[in-house]
C-alpha cells in the first residue's frame, strides 16, 4: 500500500512539474498607480520570456519600505509565450495614497 502511495505521488510531481514546464522567466513593471476606495489600483506590464503559455504570482512592495512591512500578492492572467501582457490589480495592503511602488513576478 505504501508503494503505491508513494509512486502515484511521485508521478503526480513529475505531471505538475511538466505541466509549468518552458513558462517564465518573467520580467515585470509597474506602469501606473492611482487611488482607488481603500486602496490602489496598479498597472502591472508583465512578460512571458518562456517557452509555453504561463501566469505568475507578482509580488508589489512599497518602494520606500523595500517590502520589509507590507507587500500585495497578485496572480496574473494566462501570458502566451513570447508576450507581454498589461493587467491592472485593486491591492489595499498600501492604503489609498499614491506611493512609488515595485513589482517581481516570480517563476514557478
């Protein structure tokens, strides 16, 4: 029982990493910022630098903190290879005043 456990989890990691395989890197910027209810709405430029269609989770952080107090998660949408994708996220985590804020977009 354990055997077989064990490879249907080992098979499912080999399919999950398959599956992400050839997407990203993914360089990413911030091209606009603007007060928004209780928040910010930020325009994040990002690009599939990969080989196959992907999306990314894009870590924001306020500039003048270096993300050392408070940071948004974002995920973006479905990027085709080769393409930059432009997507704007609401993120409260900053408050609504307009502040210089950076964007890195992780690979999976």
């Amino acid at each position: 029982m354990f055997v077989t456990v064990a490879i249907a989890i080992v098979l499912l990691i080999v399919f999950a990493r398959l599956s992400i395989a050839g997407s990203g890197p993914f360089p990413a910027s911030i091209s606009a910022v603007t007060p928004t209810g209780d928040g910010l709405a930020v325009t994040v430029n990002v690009t599939n630098e990969g080989s196959s269609v992907g999306q990314t989770t894009c870590r924001i952080v306020d500039v003048a903190d270096r993300g050392m107090s408070r940071s948004a998660f974002v995920l973006s949408p479905r990027i085709e290879p080769g393409q930059t994708l432009e997507f704007s996220a609401v993120v409260t985590e900053f408050g609504p005043e307009v502040r210089e804020l950076a964007v890195t977009c992780r690979t999976p």
